[in-house]
C-alpha cells in the first residue's frame, strides 16, 4: 500500500509532488483513456478531475495523521506511544 506508515512520514514539497503524480498516474491506468470517434485516444483529465475533486492523496494523509494524533491524545498518559510524542 502506498500509504503505510505515512503517520510518521515528513511531507515535503517534493515528496507531495511524486505522491500527486503517482496517483494521477494510477488513476488513469484505472480509468484508462478514452477513445475518440475519429479513432484517436485521449486521457480523460478533465473527468478524473470531476471524479476526484478535493480528494487527493495528500488531503488523505494529513486528515489521516489528525485522526491519528486524536487517538494518540486520547491515550493514558503511561503509553508507549504517548510517552515517545
């Protein structure tokens, strides 16, 4: 999975930007191109946008890493993962 352990990942500039381009690139390998009436192909960006509209990797990792630290401050103060933030 693409996403393991990205808890603890630092998401710099560069990092954001491969994550975006590898989903991209994974979400048009799963929709695939389209192929036109005069026998041409085509990739759909403008409907992978629409699909995905504010969804992106990058959303979903930082909302993942706030629900993570939710559970990690919910803990009892004498937890390993509590003590080690």
């Amino acid at each position: 999975m693409v996403t393991y352990a990205f808890e603890t990942w630092v998401l710099k500039e560069n990092i954001k930007s491969k994550l975006r381009v590898f989903e991209r690139k994974v979400l048009r390998r799963i929709h695939g191109p389209t192929k036109e009436i005069d026998g041409t192909w085509r990739i759909k960006s403008n409907e992978l946008n629409r699909l995905i509209g504010n969804k992106n990797i990058i959303n979903y990792i930082k909302a993942q890493r706030l629900a993570w630290f939710g559970r990690v401050h919910r803990m009892p103060d004498n937890s390993m993962v509590k003590k080690s933030m």
